[in-house]
C-alpha cells in the first residue's frame, strides 16, 4: 500500500502532510498510539527540514511525501528540492555548547525516534526515509 502527496512550500504545508498521514492512519488501521506519536513528531521534523533547510521556504519547490505499509513496517519518505547536504557536518546537539540552541535538533530526533533512517543528499535534494516496526 503506497500513497503520495505532492506539496508545495507553503504556510500550509504542515498542515496539509498531518492530514495525509492521518487519513492513512485511519484507511489502514494503523493505531493511534505512543509508536504513533513517535511516528508523528518524526514526521513533522522531516517535513520541517524539508520546507526550512531544504527548500528554504522557497514556494516554486515542493515536498514529495511517499507513505508506504507492509505487514511488518511503515515507511515514510519526504524529498525536498534543495541542494543537499552532508549529514556529518549537522552539529550534534547533545554537545555542550549545543544544548541552549533553539534549532539543530531533527535529524538527531528523527534517528532516535525511527527503526530505520536513511537520508540521501544530492545537489538537487534530499530524501530522508524513516521506517517504523509495525
């Protein structure tokens, strides 16, 4: 079971992917519970690089959201049109001087939060992918 939504880089796009992913929630039964608000709070991190760091809040450029489900996993996918980035050069926010900084923290969040996580970066975009044990 796969579905996709195209969004562009808006006010309401946060809005606009937490109604995709509930509405695939409700038409695949997937339970609303703690490992869903995991799923969530990943989720919404995602689409936020994706629209901040990515993008740039640029409006010509969308964020693709691809859900997928099997028996055993729920994946997500959120690409974005930005020029990439090198995942080892994201500062770690647990480090000291780190910690007071209001931003910073989503990759680390997402890492945490997902069974698995992938993030392919190149110069037209990124793609982060998140699976959860279902």
């Amino acid at each position: 079971m796969t579905k996709e939504l195209l969004i562009s880089t808006d006010n309401n796009t946060l809005v606009k992917a937490e109604e995709f992913l509930n509405d695939f929630r409700s038409e695949y039964l997937i339970e609303l519970d703690n490992s869903f608000m995991n799923i969530l709070i990943a989720f919404t991190e995602a689409i936020n690089n994706a629209i901040y760091h990515g993008n740039r809040k640029d409006s010509t450029k969308n964020v693709l959201i691809r859900l997928e489900k099997n028996s055993k996993e729920f994946i997500i996918y959120v690409r974005d049109e930005g020029n990439g980035f090198l995942e080892s050069e994201v500062p770690d926010p647990t480090l000291p001087e780190n910690l007071l900084k209001q931003s910073g923290r989503g990759v680390f969040l997402i890492r945490k939060l997902t069974d698995v996580m992938n993030i392919d970066s190149t110069s037209s975009g990124t793609e982060v992918k998140m699976g959860f044990r279902i």
